[in-house]
C-alpha cells in the first residue's frame, strides 16, 4: 500500500501501486518496480503466514472481550509514526499483531493476550560496520538509548539489499537478520550478523532495528542504520 501525502496536487508518495513502488533518494522522488521480500519463498514465508493467521484466530477466538478493548485503548493512547513522520491512529487489532508477531514467528507463542500498560519504547539508536571479506554486519551495542539496559530488552535486526554508494535512501526488502536478549548480559556481544549474499566493498547496507521488552511486550518503533561495506 503506498502511503500519499496531500498537498496543491500530491506534494509526497511512499510505498507500493500495483507493480511500481515509489521511494525517494537524494536527487527526489523516483519509482521503481516492485520487488518482493529477499526470503519470500520457502521455511521463512510459511512461518510468517502461520503466524499471522494464528494471530488473527486468537483476536476472534483466544482474546475477551476485555483484552481486545485494552489492545484499542492502546492504539488511541500511542498513535504511530508514518512515513512522513506524521501521527496516525491504528487498529488494537494492528497493535496486537505488531506486538506478538516476532514472537509468534520465532518461538510458536503469543505471549501478550493484554495490551502492554506503558508506552512504546525510543527506537535503539545503534552504528553498524559491514566487511566484505568475511560477509558479516556488525551492530554495536548497547544502542546509544539503552546505555544500562533493562532485564529483558531484546533486540530484533533485519538487513536490507546491498545498494550502490550514491543510494541514500533504503525503505526494502528486509530479510530476518537475529534477535539479542538480554538479561545480565546480552546474548550475543559483540553482535555479528552473517550475510546471506557476498558483500562487495564500497557498497552501502542498511539494517532495521526494533527493541522489545521480553516480559511486558513494549515494543518500539523502527531505527535505520546504514554503513559502507568495508573491504
């Protein structure tokens, strides 16, 4: 769905119409055809498919209707961010999947019946290297937000395509990178991410960030990084 901003005529567009997807780099606004996820195809698309319609089942059937007035109440409270940087109001229902969908997908539960009672977490500002030589991203943490991290912050990390030097805008595919927990320390540190396809030096790379509290369900919204890959 493309995301269109109103103003003599049409003064923004983002996302996807039919087979063209209209995006923005540092010379404007461009259009290019519309590409599917990187891993659209096999283990990784019926595990999200599952997910999401056990998730939607458990909206109709699992929830009260208790729960699912906290999961409105929710999304009234804490609007998101678009696009453009614009609040907009969601469905409980979107919030509900947002929240579960991750954990649903990874770990085969849902674990947050009830809206979260705090808001959404700050984004976990972090810097990323990539190198060429061995096809690794390597994310530092703790992210500039969560110097002392919090019992139970987790970190989920997808990668984007490789893109020439002069691309300074990246809005997808993203591909399922790894995830890092942590407790008294996090899981994995320092974070390496492997590469499914070679990377070539002086190419650029993006990465998309969200934390989450394991326990409550507090979810952020998206952070965007991106480095030159490094021979």
């Amino acid at each position: 769905m493309a995301n269109v901003k109103l103003g003599p005529i049409v003064s923004d567009i983002t996302g996807s119409v039919g087979e063209q997807t209209f995006a923005r780099n540092a010379a404007g606004l461009y259009v290019r055809n519309r590409s599917g996820p990187a891993d659209n195809t096999g283990d990784n698309r019926v595990a999200c498919r599952t997910a999401l319609a056990a998730l939607a089942v458990a909206w109709s059937t699992t929830l009260t209707d208790t729960q699912r007035a906290s999961w409105r109440r929710y999304a009234r409270q804490h609007p998101r961010l678009n696009r453009f940087g614009q609040s907009c109001n969601t469905a409980g229902y979107n919030r509900f999947i947002a929240i579960n969908f991750r954990r649903r997908r990874h770990d085969s539960t849902i674990p947050f019946l009830t809206a979260p009672t705090s808001p959404p977490l700050w984004p976990p500002l972090c810097t990323i290297t990539a190198d060429d030589s061995a096809d690794t991203v390597t994310i530092v943490i703790p992210p500039a937000t969560y110097q002392t991290p919090n019992t139970g912050l987790e970190l989920w990390a997808y990668l984007g395509q490789e893109q020439p030097p002069g691309v300074d805008f990246y809005a997808g595919p993203w591909s399922y990178a790894g995830r890092n927990l942590f407790t008294s320390s996090w899981t994995s540190n320092p974070w390496i991410l492997s590469v499914a396809a070679g990377l070539t030096a002086g190419n650029k790379i993006w990465c998309k960030l969200y934390a989450q509290d394991h326990n409550t369900g507090e979810m952020s919204g998206p952070f965007l990084a991106s480095c030159e890959v490094l021979a």
